[in-house]
C-alpha cells in the first residue's frame, strides 16, 4: 500500500478543518508569551509577579491532566476541544480588555490564566484523537508532519507580530488577537465531524488506572516517555543556564539569539523532514535523533566557538522536529482509540512535569559548582536515556513497515499488539512537550505537535 493510493491528507475535509484551525490558533498563542511577560512587568515591576502568573496556569493544568485524558475518551473529542476553545477565547479576551483598561489587576490575570489552564488540561489530550480520527492510517504520518510544520512556521512568525502589536498597540491586544484565535479554532470545529468509538463507562479511577495499565504495557512507550522526561528537563537547564554563558563568554546577547532563530528553524526542518524521510524503523531513528540534544549543553559547557553551539542546537531541534510527528503517528497507530486520549494526557504529564524540576536545580547546581558541571552530566544524562530507550525492543520494532510512505498498513484495531503484559489489549508528543523549549522559539504549546 503506498500514499498514492490514498488522498492528501488536506483534500480530506475534516483534516482541513484541523489543519486550518491548528495554524491559525498557533499563530494567536505565539504572540502571547512575550505579551505576557511585558504586560506584567509593566504593571507589577516584579520578576516574582509573572513566576505566579504562569505558575497559576501550570499548576491545574497538571493536575487535571489525567482527568482531561479521560474525558477525552469518554466523550466525543470534538466536542471537548470545542468547549475548552471557547473557554479559553473568554479568559484571553479578559485579560486583554483588563490590560486595554488602564489599571490592570495582577488578581485578575491571574485568575483568567488559571481559568486558560484549566481548559487547556482537557483540550490537549483532545488532539491526538482527533487527527487519528480525521485521517487513515497509510496517510497519518503526513498528516502529522503537515501539522508541525504548518505549527512551526507561525511559531516563526508569531515573535514578530507580538513585537509589532505590543510596541504599537500594546499587549492587551495581542491577548485579544489569541482570544480571537479560539474563536476562528471553534469555528471550525463546529463543521467538523469524526467519527467516535466512546470508552466504556467506568469510574473515574478504573478509567485513570485503565489509562496507566496501557502505557505501562508496551515497553517502547513507557521507555520513550522516560527519555522525553528527561529532554524536557534538560532543556529547562539549557535555557536556564544557556543566556547567561551566551552573554558573558560567547560574544552577547546576538548569540543566544540566533541560537533561538537556529531552534526554530531546526524544529521546521525537522518536520519537514518526517514528511519526506521514511526509515524502517521510525520510532527508533527519531528516539536517536533526540539524543542530539546533548551536542549544544556539551557546547555550552565546554564555550564552544559561537557559530557551532548555534549549529549543534540547530542540528538537536532538528532532531525534535522529527520527532514529533513520527511519535505522534505511532501512538496514534498503535493505541486502540478507546484509551489514546488517556496515555496522551500521561505523555503530556510526565513531559510538563519534568521542565520546573530542570528550572530548579539548574542554578542551584550553578551556584554550587558552575555551569559547566551541570550541563555535562546533563548531557550525559540526555545521551543515556535516549541511548537506552533505542535498545529497548520494543522501541527497534514499533512501527517498523516495508511501506516507504507508511508507518503501518492499516488501523490499530486491526493488528494484534506489538507488546504483550499486563493491561495489553489488541491494538500506540505527542512526544517531546516542552513547554519550556516552545518559549525558547517564542510560543507556548497549545496542543502535543513538537515534543519538546
């Protein structure tokens, strides 16, 4: 079977409608971060202030992530990630007319962000399924590197136009203009129509257990997610360490700067590059092409040469970029539908998770012995873990295909498990979430298209 005897996946309508929307609120939420940081600061003049700010929408995000994941699963997807569009168009709408109002309240932000991440811990397990329903098998990893790639480039561009409204107009409309997004994102959702095989009705702890029992199951997921935890946290210890060594020994603030451009220009490549690229065994050369991320913490550590920290970071992104879609396509091809909200809304866990640990030990671990320790034991750690999650079988088998446009050749539901253990069931960022790295390339993640 090979892609030519399927359609694009952008002449499929509902995939259109996702592809579309997808963008469009991509481009909305790029705009945000840097409107954030200087609204609050304009307001309060406190670091400390904008460290509440996010941590009221990080916080109930991860706790109700597992929640979200079986909700996800209990009702119709399309639905949830309508609802939680709407909501969260509200709470960005409140916080630009609060800012267009003159005296902001740092209360009342705070509060409409918690209300945004709340929202967003039932919408993010939401889009997986979505894309596994929209778009057959044979054609989803296309699908998949469309997505990111359509992500990247407005990740592109979203600094820019942030720029651009917060110095003419102001960041409160940058916070309509995301808000404005979710309009357009719900829109669209409302024409859609998926197709839906509810999970059966259980308590909210047998579903939760459910959920665990699968990922825990097939030995290349629950590995893989133990390398992206880790990947997430390194990152969170580059980016926290990273601008400092830029500034003060490798030539100033226009390094770490095109270290950022180099990051999302690599992230594009990368997702570029699993549209095109079919190895034998996918899973594998993407879980390998995550450990390139040890190259730029070594770089750092050792003040490489300017131009190839840049390079080495460029080269890891691109790796992340890869990674993405072909995870995202595996799951969604290996996971019964049923459960695949759930084991998403894990994967999101353990990813969001891992990034305040690195961005609390980091400059501990900096105070106490430098910069230079901590990143090398964190590049080994990196080098370690995504070393040994290659080796694990399940990882070299998993959506391994003579199929050159395929990663498999035919739904889940239709071939046995590749894993046998406790919980399998007959037939799995999203990857790498890092939050942390989205910031880096001037976004934050609404949905698990790059795994950082």
């Amino acid at each position: 079977m090979t892609s030519t005897h399927h359609p694009h996946p952008l002449r499929l309508p509902a995939f259109r409608l996702l592809f579309l929307g997808r963008t469009i609120s991509t481009l909305g939420d790029a705009v945000v971060p840097a409107a954030l940081a200087i609204a609050v600061t304009r307001a309060t003049g406190s670091a400390s202030a904008l460290a509440l700010v996010l941590g009221c929408a990080m916080v109930p995000r991860l706790l109700l992530l597992p929640l979200g994941g079986v909700v996800g699963d209990r009702v119709d997807p399309r639905l949830v990630a309508l609802v939680t569009d709407l909501v969260r168009a509200a709470a960005q709408i409140a916080v630009g007319l609060e800012l267009l109002g003159g005296r902001p309240s740092l209360a009342a932000i705070a509060a409409a962000e918690a209300v945004g991440g709340i929202a967003s811990a039932f919408a993010m397990p939401t889009a997986s399924p979505l894309v596994a329903a929209a778009v057959d098998g044979p054609q989803r990893m296309r699908a998949n590197a469309l997505l990111a790639s359509a992500v990247s480039g407005a990740r592109l561009g979203g600094p820019a136009l942030a720029g651009l409204l917060v110095l003419t107009a102001g960041p409160g409309w940058a916070f309509l203009l995301d808000g404005a997004s979710f309009l357009v994102s719900a829109a669209l959702l409302t024409r859609l129509k998926v197709r839906h095989t509810p999970a059966e009705r259980r308590s909210l702890r047998a579903d939760l257990v459910r959920g665990w029992s699968e990922v825990r199951s097939r030995d290349w997921y629950w590995t893989s997610l133990i390398g992206h935890a880790v990947w997430n946290g390194a990152a969170a210890v580059l980016l926290t360490l990273g601008p400092l060594i830029a500034f003060q020994r490798m030539g100033g603030e226009g390094v770490w700067i095109a270290m950022t451009q180099a990051a999302a220009f690599g992230v594009l490549a990368g997702s570029l590059l699993a549209g095109r690229f079919r190895p034998r065994r996918p899973l594998l050369a993407a879980t390998l092409g995550l450990a390139l991320y040890a190259l730029p913490l070594v770089a750092l550590a050792v003040t490489a040469p300017a131009p190839v920290t840049v390079a080495s970071y460029a080269l890891a992104m691109t790796g992340l970029g890869f990674l993405n879609p072909v995870w995202q396509t595996v799951v969604q091809q290996e996971f019964p539908p049923q459960v695949l909200a759930r084991v998403t809304s894990y994967d999101w866990l353990l990813s969001l998770a891992a990034a305040p640990l690195g961005y609390t030990l980091a400059p501990l671990a900096a105070d106490a012995w430098g910069s230079t320790g901590p990143l090398l034991v964190t590049a080994a750690l990196v080098a370690l873990a995504c070393g040994g999650a290659a080796l694990v079988p399940g990882v070299r088998r998993v959506g391994r295909t003579a199929d050159a446009d395929s990663l498999t050749d035919g739904p889940a539901d239709d071939r046995r498990s590749l894993d046998k253990g406790p919980g399998a069931t007959v037939p799995v960022a999203t990857g790498v979430s890092s939050p942390a790295e989205e910031a880096t390339v001037g976004a934050a993640r609404r949905d698990p298209t790059i795994r950082t």
